[in-house]
C-alpha cells in the first residue's frame, strides 16, 4: 500500500504578456502555488493552484502554502494512501472550513499521483472519454469597444465559438457600446457572454442589460453581487438575456438554493472554486439534476493549472455539452494557439494542446505534464517562502 511521505509548496510568479481588465483590477501577473506530494515508491503528484486573489477566492499564497503545510499534510496527507481521495476529501472538509483553492490544489495532485501510480490518464480515473476535446471560448479583456471588437475577430478567425466580454474599462455606456460593437463584429451566430464579476447593483444591472438585450447574448455572468441570490431571480424575471451564477455559485447549498429560488439560468464552474475533482463531479451532478447547463472557467493559470478541467471536461458527459473559457495558458502567453508558446517559458514544460478554439488533454499517465523545475527557482515570488513537511518537519521548500 502507498504512502505519503512530503508535501512541498512553491509559490510562482507568472508575468502576463498583456494585461486582462477586469472591474476594480488589473492583472499583470499570475501569483500561484505548485505542490508536490511524494509517494514512498518515489512516485510524484503534482498541481498548480491558478491565480490567487483577494476579491474572488479570498485566498493568498501565503493562506494556501499555511493551510496545506500546517494543517491539511500533517494532519491528514503524511502517512496516508494517495489513492483514497474521497476519503481524504471527506477529512479536508470535515477539518478545514471553506479554503476550497487550497482543497482543490491537494486534490489535482492526489489526482496525478493515482493516474501515474495505476499508469492511466486522469481522465480514465474520472469514467472514461467521452470525447476526444473540448470546446473553447474566448475571453476578450475589457477595452475601447473597438479594440474588443479586433480581438473578437482575430479569436473567431482562429476558430473560436465563443466571446466572453469583461466590463470596466469606462463608463456603464462604454460596456453597452462594446456589446454592441463585438456583436456586429462576430455576426448573429456567434455565441456572446459578458462576465460582470458580481461588481453591479441590481439598479445598475437592470440598466444595462435593458439596453444590451437587443445584442441578442446568450448569457450574462455574475452580474450582482455573490451574496444577492434573491436579487439575481429578481432581475432574471426582468430580462430577456440568462443569467449565469459563478461567484454566487460556490458550494453545494448555494447550488440547492439557486435552484429553489430560480435565480439561474445555469453555472459556472471553475475546479478551484468548487474544492477539486471530486467535489466538481458532485456540482456537476447537481446542476444535470435541476437541468442547469454548466460552463467552465479557470483562475487563470499555467498548462499545469488548466490540466485538471481538461481531464475533467472530456470525461463528464453532461460537462461536455457546454463551452468552456479555461484559457489560462493563452491568458499568460498572449497567444490563441499552444503552438505558438515559447518553449520553457510555463510551468508545464508540456502544456495540453489548444487549437482550433478547441482544447486536448495531454495523454500518459495522471495528468500527463512534465513539471518546469527550473521556472519554479527563477520565477519564485519575491518575499513570499515555500514550505515542505515531511514526517512532520515543516521546512523551508
């Protein structure tokens, strides 16, 4: 029987090659955490955390690397079986409240680590392939409603099928104008979203989704806040165009009560958010249940990062229905194609294939990535320490 002998945690810092926009921020760089977790045969588990931040997760490099040296590897991963990942689900939830990034970090690398111990693709793990990729949308930063539009274009010539737009860069009348204007730019088949992050009021919301419903969207993500549940089947009853839950969505009984209070036209899903594999196999159940469609985003994140929905999202038939905007590895690279990703420069020295607007999943065993040790020295985050703990040591990674 395996067992864990060392969790070690890495914080990276991954710079953008263009900035992403979103309300009330900026992001120029990718701040995550890669964990290792060792088998006593030697075998090696490994995840990326995707990007940490405050106003989404509330979770830190620093809160993720605390919880799982600390707590989460001393108390439950060291001298366990790294096959029992139900189990260990179970006893991360049961010991650590909410800290779902942190969870879901332990679970991708309990994932890799069974794939490779058993010599299968997670995808095997997670029932199977139930098609050969996924399909991908774009996700346009927000901007001057005429640079949105030449993004949109370059993305649709690419073969994408789908446009998120994310508000913020002006004026309420500025978000109306770049619907409006990618709109005309991708033609009436195109699937069109905008991303409002939960940063509207309901009057706000009400405002400008009136004025953008002749856009003729198929969704609007998030646009009050993730608390406001009973706002959101308000406004929904108003509008012409769904509406989608993402921060309102986060934990099965904010699924239950969305569904009892109709407040969603269907979910998004990001793995990170919703605790891991396992657990996103439960909401995902939950939202086929209450015939909810669920679409998938990332944290923004390296090839490594994006791995775990790209295993998923082949395997879960009712996931691989929708569109998916778990781009974060074109994110950091500025680039719409992985051929075009300069060799070295991610943390996955492999990252999965993305072409055509579609995604593949590397194939071998776990997650199929071969870790960039050498990006995890030189991009190390500045005042920011590792940590490793093995037989119950904590040390400095």
């Amino acid at each position: 029987m395996p067992k864990i002998i060392k969790v070690e945690c890495f914080p990276v810092s991954t710079p953008l090659k263009k900035p992403v926009i979103m309300p009330n921020t900026k992001i120029v760089s990718i701040d995550s955490v890669v964990i290792k977790i060792t088998a006593d045969d030697g075998t090696v588990g490994i995840a990326d955390s995707g990007d940490t931040s405050s106003w989404y997760r509330g979770e830190l490099q620093e809160s993720i690397i605390a919880m799982i040296t600390r707590v989460i590897a001393p108390r439950i991963l060291i001298g366990e079986d790294p096959r029992n990942i139900e189990k260990i689900v179970a006893q991360m939830d049961l010991l650590v409240r909410d800290n779902n990034q942190a969870k879901a970090t332990v679970d991708f690398a309990l994932h890799d680590l069974k794939g490779k111990l058993y010599s299968v693709p997670v995808y095997d793990l997670l029932g199977g392939r139930t098609t050969e990729g996924s399909r991908q949308g774009w996700v346009l930063s927000a901007g001057k409603p005429e640079d949105v539009a030449a993004e949109a274009k370059k993305a649709k010539d690419i073969g994408f099928g789908l446009f998120k737009m994310k508000i913020g860069y002006g004026s309420l009348q500025d978000d109306i104008d770049m619907v409006h204007a990618v709109r005309e730019t991708v033609g009436p088949d195109a699937m069109l979203t905008i991303d409002a992050n939960g940063f509207w009021n309901y009057e706000k919301a009400l405002h400008v989704i009136r004025r953008i419903d002749s856009a003729g969207l198929d969704l609007i993500e998030q646009p009050l806040p993730h608390w406001d549940i009973e706002g959101m089947a308000r406004l929904r009853a108003q509008v012409k165009t769904p509406i989608y839950a993402d921060e309102s969505a986060q934990e099965l009984h904010h699924i239950k009560e969305i569904i009892d209070r109709r407040s969603s036209d269907g979910l998004f899903l990001k793995l990170q958010k919703a605790g891991g594999l396992v657990k996103a196999q439960r909401w995902l159940t939950m939202a086929r249940l209450a015939g909810l469609q669920v679409h998938c985003g990332c944290m923004i994140g390296s090839g490594l990062e994006h791995s775990p929905a790209a295993h998923l999202w082949v395997a879960n038939e009712w996931a691989s229905q929708g569109l998916n905007e778990s781009i974060g590895p074109l994110m950091i690279h500025g680039t719409m194609e992985s051929k075009n990703i300069q060799a070295g420069t991610d943390i996955a020295l492999n990252i999965p294939r993305f072409e055509g607007g579609m995604c593949y999943p590397n194939e071998g065993p776990g997650f199929g990535i071969d870790l960039n040790e050498k990006f995890l020295i030189t991009n190390k985050t500045k005042g920011v320490e590792g940590r490793s703990i093995e037989a119950g040591q904590e040390v400095a990674a």
